[in-house]
C-alpha cells in the first residue's frame, strides 16, 4: 500500500471519528457567514502587511494626518527609499491613498476602516503591555 492509500484511510477515518461530536446545527450557523477561500487570502494579506513594524509604524503615522514620504522619512527616521516602498506595499493592498499637489505626493488612510483596525491594535497592545 502506497503512502497517499494509508494517508487517505486514516483520514477517514479520523473524519468518521470527528462526525459523532459535530455540533451540525453550529457548524451550520458558522458555515453561512464563514469567509471564502479568496476573501480569507485577501485578509491574510492585509494582516501579513501589518506585520512588519515599520508599516506599522507608517500607517500609524498617517492615522494622525496626510504625510509625504520625505516627511514620513524623517519622522520615522528611515530613507526615502524605505519610506516609499513600504507606502507602494501599502498602495497596492489598498491600505493607503494618494493625493498630488504640485510635485508632492501626499499619503494617507484608505479610509475609515483602515483607521479602525489601527486604532483596535494599537489599543490591545497597549491593554498587552498593561497585563504583562
């Protein structure tokens, strides 16, 4: 018997298991609102994106107000070219905006969902800090 034959049975196995202590009425329940594959992939990319301290640090910055990469730069004390290519990442997955006046690019906040899920996590580290 090959490796997948014995995977396969196993697995049966453990699925017949599982089925005596399905809940069916909540798995239901959970299966109407659950996320699809896709939009579940397209969440994992916008929490992955805040994973990184200085993205973070970005989108915290312009929670408070529009800043132009120069001026994100100096703020957080990294180059330009930093600046500007977490903001593309950050352009990309929709997390920020962009504004041109004259021959500067302003930045800010997609929107107020965006400022939201800062402000949630930036308050339950906050609550962490407090606890540990």
């Amino acid at each position: 018997m090959n490796k997948r034959a014995i995977v396969r049975r196993v697995g049966a196995a453990v699925e017949r298991q599982a089925a005596d202590f399905v809940d069916v009425a909540r798995v239901r329940r959970v299966q109407r609102t659950l996320l699809s594959a896709e939009r579940s992939f397209g969440l994992a990319e916008t929490f992955s994106l805040l994973g990184d301290p200085t993205r973070t640090r970005i989108l915290h910055a312009l929670s408070v107000d529009e800043l132009c990469v120069s001026d994100l730069a100096g703020l957080l004390q990294i180059s330009a070219s930093t600046a500007s290519h977490q903001l593309r990442l950050l352009r990309d997955r929709r997390l920020v905006a962009v504004r041109r006046e004259g021959k500067r690019t302003y930045y800010r906040l997609q929107d107020e969902h965006i400022r939201t899920l800062i402000d949630m996590g930036v308050s339950h580290a906050a609550e962490e800090e407090r606890e540990g």
